[in-house]
C-alpha cells in the first residue's frame, strides 16, 4: 500500500510521508474503503481502484479497525428480537479482528 499513497501525495500535491493508514476501515472486498490520516488537515477515505487509491466520501456502516470498535457489536446477548434490523444477520460474526486488516480472505476456513 505503500506505493499507492506515494503515487495519491503526489496527485495531490503532498509532501511524501504527509499520508498514513488509521487503520480504520469500513466494507469488504473490492469495496473496503480505508481511511487516511493527512498531516496538517482532516483525514480522508479511500477505495483501491485500477491499482490506484480514489479519493472517496465517507462511507456509511460501521468502522472496523482499531479502537474504533463499539462494545456489543456481534455479541450473542440471546436477544432475538432484534434479529429483523436488517444489519447482516448471520455473516456479522465474519468482520476482521483490530489489526487483522491485510486480507479479508484469510479469516475463511
């Protein structure tokens, strides 16, 4: 990932190094978007695309990364009536652990 934030300083008229990984990131697969710190300004998203980093808003759902986690997320506090929101049923227990953000592919068995 190194190289693309090199290539997206320059795009952006950055000096190199200005750009770091929060290790905060939200979506799955071709869709994971992860968010940048930029030093001297607010952080922004981003998606790989074409083997390129696009600049990109906010993206909705949850964070996933560290310290961005919230207490009770995926938990099993035997309350099924909660079941019909809506928010990925049987597949939340699958999201990546803090830290684990290099393949989504690897937690799979």
């Amino acid at each position: 990932m190194k190289k693309h934030l090199f290539a997206l300083e320059r795009e952006r008229g950055l000096s190199s190094g200005s750009l770091s990984f929060a290790r905060e990131f939200r979506g799955t697969g071709k869709k994971r978007a992860y968010l940048l710190n930029v030093a001297g300004k607010s952080a922004i998203w981003v998606v790989i695309s074409k083997d390129k980093l696009v600049v990109v808003p906010e993206p909705s759902g949850k964070s996933t990364g560290s310290g961005s986690k919230h207490g009770g997320s995926g938990n099993d506090s035997g309350s099924d009536s909660k079941s019909g929101d809506g928010t990925g049923g049987g597949t939340d227990g699958c999201s990546p652990k803090p830290g684990r953000e290099e393949d989504p592919e690897e937690d799979k068995v």
